[in-house]
C-alpha cells in the first residue's frame, strides 16, 4: 500500500460521508465505518478503489478490539483517524434516563478515546499521525436537553488537549473540529420551529454543508497543519466565537 491509510468512522452518511470523500481527493486509502453489514458495503461500493467499508460500533469496546485485529491482520493500520461517529439522545435531565446518559458518554467519547488509543501503536512506529476528533458547537455553548451530548463533547475537547501534549513528541498531532448547525440526518430529526430558532442565532443565516466542515478535517490531515495541535477548530457561521 503506496497511500497513507486513513479511517473515519461513522462514514456511511451526513458529515462522515463527506470526510471520507475529501480524504480521497487528499490521496489517502480510506477505511469508513458504519454500524451495519449493509452500511459498510455501501461504503465499499461509493469509495472503489480508493478504500473500503467496515462494520463497527464504537460503543463497544470488543467491536473496537476486533475491527483493530481485523486491520493489522490485513495490514491496514491507520496513521489518520477521524473519531466522526457520534450520536443524540436528547431529554432534560430532570428526566434523563441512566442509559440514556451512559450510551452517548460511550459513543462519543469512551469510543473515540478507544480507537485513538488502538492506532497509537503504529503512529508512534511511524513517527507520524493525525487524529481529528469531531466536536461541537454545543461543547462549548450548552444546550438545554443535551447534557450528556454535550458533556461527552466537551470531555473530548478535554482530552483532544491532554493527548496533544502526550504524543506531540511523536509528530502524532490531535485535534478537534467542532461544527454548528449541519444539514444531516442529525439535524433532520429538528422540527421546522426548532430549526427556525436556530438559524436566528446564526448570523451566517444558513445550516452549514458537511462540505464545509470536510475541508476543515482534510487540512489538518495535511502537511501545511503540521503544527497545528491540541486545538479546536469552530465551523459555525459565527453561532458562536470562543
Ligand atoms: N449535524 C450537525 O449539525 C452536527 C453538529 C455538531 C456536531 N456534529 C457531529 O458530527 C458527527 C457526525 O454527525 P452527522 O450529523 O453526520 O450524523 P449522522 O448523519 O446521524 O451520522 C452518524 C454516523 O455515525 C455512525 N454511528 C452512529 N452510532 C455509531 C456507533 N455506535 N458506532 C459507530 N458508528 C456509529 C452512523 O452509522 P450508521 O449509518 O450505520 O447508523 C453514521 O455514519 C457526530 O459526531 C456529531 O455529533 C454534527
């Protein structure tokens, strides 16, 4: 394999979907998860020859384990990972179930913090390798109906920073990209009165593209972003300016 291998989960759909793309147009082979067999083969089919399609749920530490002794079994380790995948289980907490809490906790974070730490292995044998994680605006902002989202987002802008200066040494960069407001799947679930107040707090006056957000992850997955760590990156339309 001549290409950089680069793995992005949750890239069956919405923004992951677009990662993976941009990455391809970037030159690397790419690994996309999705959480079924059918999901994974539609990602097999849409990249070709430019990478293949996984089944993988990032909630669960064994399907993490055997995706990685799936990938070193056929020599597809990953110096690029995008921690993409990512959910909503909205409600107040007043409310708010024990599982309810505990699945987006596990999914996006315990699952990011998994898959970084099994691809250290061969970025630190190669002494190079960019993780992006996949944030959001809400980490920072708040949302009411959100805490566990937003806790799970805002702990891995937490430890994007403390892995940054753990593996810096190493030529290993980690970063943080956080979105706003992106027409998805995720987004689509909104109701036309939410979506209609959101965009007042917009001043761009628009849902972004999962485009623009791609363009954002492709750059740190560049040379020129080399020195470029421990950051995050806000894609907004100026919702909110930390
Ligand atoms: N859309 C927005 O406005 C927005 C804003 C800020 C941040 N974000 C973040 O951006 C990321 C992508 O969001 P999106 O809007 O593109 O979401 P989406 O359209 O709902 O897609 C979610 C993706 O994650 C995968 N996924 C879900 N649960 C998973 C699990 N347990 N293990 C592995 N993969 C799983 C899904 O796979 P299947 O297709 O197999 O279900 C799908 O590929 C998320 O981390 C989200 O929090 C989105």
């Amino acid at each position: 394999m001549d290409k950089k291998i680069a793995l992005v989960t949750g890239a069956s759909r919405g923004i992951g979907a677009a990662i993976a793309n941009k990455l391809v147009e970037l030159g690397y082979y790419v690994l996309g998860t999705a959480t079924s067999d059918q999901g994974a083969l539609a990602i097999s089919e849409q990249l070709s020859d430019s990478g293949v399609g996984y089944k993988l749920d990032v909630g669960s530490e064994g399907s993490i384990k055997a995706f990685f002794a799936d990938l070193k079994s056929s020599d597809l380790l990953p110096l690029v990972v995008v921690n993409n995948a990512g959910i909503t289980d909205d409600g107040l907490a007043l409310r708010m179930k024990g599982d309810q809490w505990q699945r987006v906790i596990d999914t996006n974070l315990s699952g990011a913090f998994r898959v970084a730490q099994a691809a250290f292995r061969s970025m630190t044998k190669a002494r190079w390798g960019r993780i992006v994680n996949v944030s959001s605006v809400v980490a920072q902002a708040g949302n009411p109906g959100q805490a566990n989202y937003c806790a799970s987002k805002a702990g891995l802008e937490g430890m994007t920073r403390s892995l940054a200066k753990e593996l810096a040494n190493r030529n290993i960069t980690i970063n943080c990209v956080a979105p706003g407001f992106i027409a998805s799947d995720m987004t689509e679930m909104l109701n036309d009165q939410q979506k209609d107040a959101i965009l007042t707090q917009i001043p761009m006056g628009r849902m972004g593209d999962a485009n623009e957000v791609a363009a954002v992850v492709g750059f740190l997955c560049t040379e020129p972003a080399s020195y470029v760590t421990g950051q995050v990156l806000q894609v907004n339309g100026g919702m909110y300016m930390s």
